[in-house]
C-alpha cells in the first residue's frame, strides 16, 4: 500500500486508536515519525513508545495515555502542512495550538520540535501538526 502523506496516515492512526480506546497502535517506521512520536512522549500525549524490528520492515508501537474515568490525554491532532500545500513559518510567525494548550510541531533545519522550542531556538521551518 502507498501512501502519499505519511505524517497524516500516522495521525489518522493514533486518532483512530484513540476514539476506540487502544492500548496501543502500530505505525510504520520512518524517522520524521519517530520524531514526531518521541514529541509526543516527551510532552506526555502518548504513555510510551517502542521500535520493533520485523525481517522486512520497522514500526513503532505507541502506548496511548489514558486519564482517570478513561478519557483520552490526546484530544486532537490535527494536519497542517501537506504535500500539495507546504505551510512554512518563521521564527516570529510561529503559532500556539489552541491557545497555549497545545503544542505545534515543526521540523526545522535543527531537526523536529515543538513551537516553544524553535521560539526559544530562535528558528523556523515547515509546520507540520499541531497537537491537542
């Protein structure tokens, strides 16, 4: 199966576990994923994560993150930047997700952070999703 927008695919995944309530879910390795996905735990929206190796190919298990009475941690994700329609910012250009609750994640010449971080960093670069 080919897929033409690879960050959205694994998007789509982690949403869809999510609305279903998954422990987990597998997401084709790639490492603008697995930079994604290391934002991800480091920022505390998923559990954990883990990078299995197959005789073929690699994939990343993603633990979901739960609350109390059992709702989701991860509230959105939402796309920005897609191949047809690149959406660049810079350094002063660089917006807050849902007003300071959320986190954009872009992927700059110094590799993939959050907004916060490129702000403090003093960079800009390609934005790719924001996050919930």
């Amino acid at each position: 199966m080919s897929v033409s927008d690879p960050i959205a695919d694994m998007l789509t995944r982690i949403r869809n576990a999510v609305m279903v309530k998954h422990d987990f879910v597998l997401i084709p390795s790639s490492k603008m994923k697995l930079a994604i996905t290391r934002i991800l735990k480091r920022e505390g929206f998923v559990k954990d994560y883990e990078v299995l190796k197959d005789k073929s190919h690699r994939v990343i298990k993603v633990y979901l993150k739960y609350g109390d009475k059992n709702e989701p941690v991860l509230a959105g994700l939402e796309r920005v930047s897609k191949p047809g329609l690149r959406v660049y910012v810079q350094r002063g250009e660089i917006p807050r997700a849902h007003g300071g609750l959320g986190i954009a994640i872009l992927s700059t010449s110094s590799g993939v952070m959050t907004g916060r971080q490129a702000i403090r960093r003093g960079v800009g670069g390609e934005l790719l999703c924001y996050v919930w």
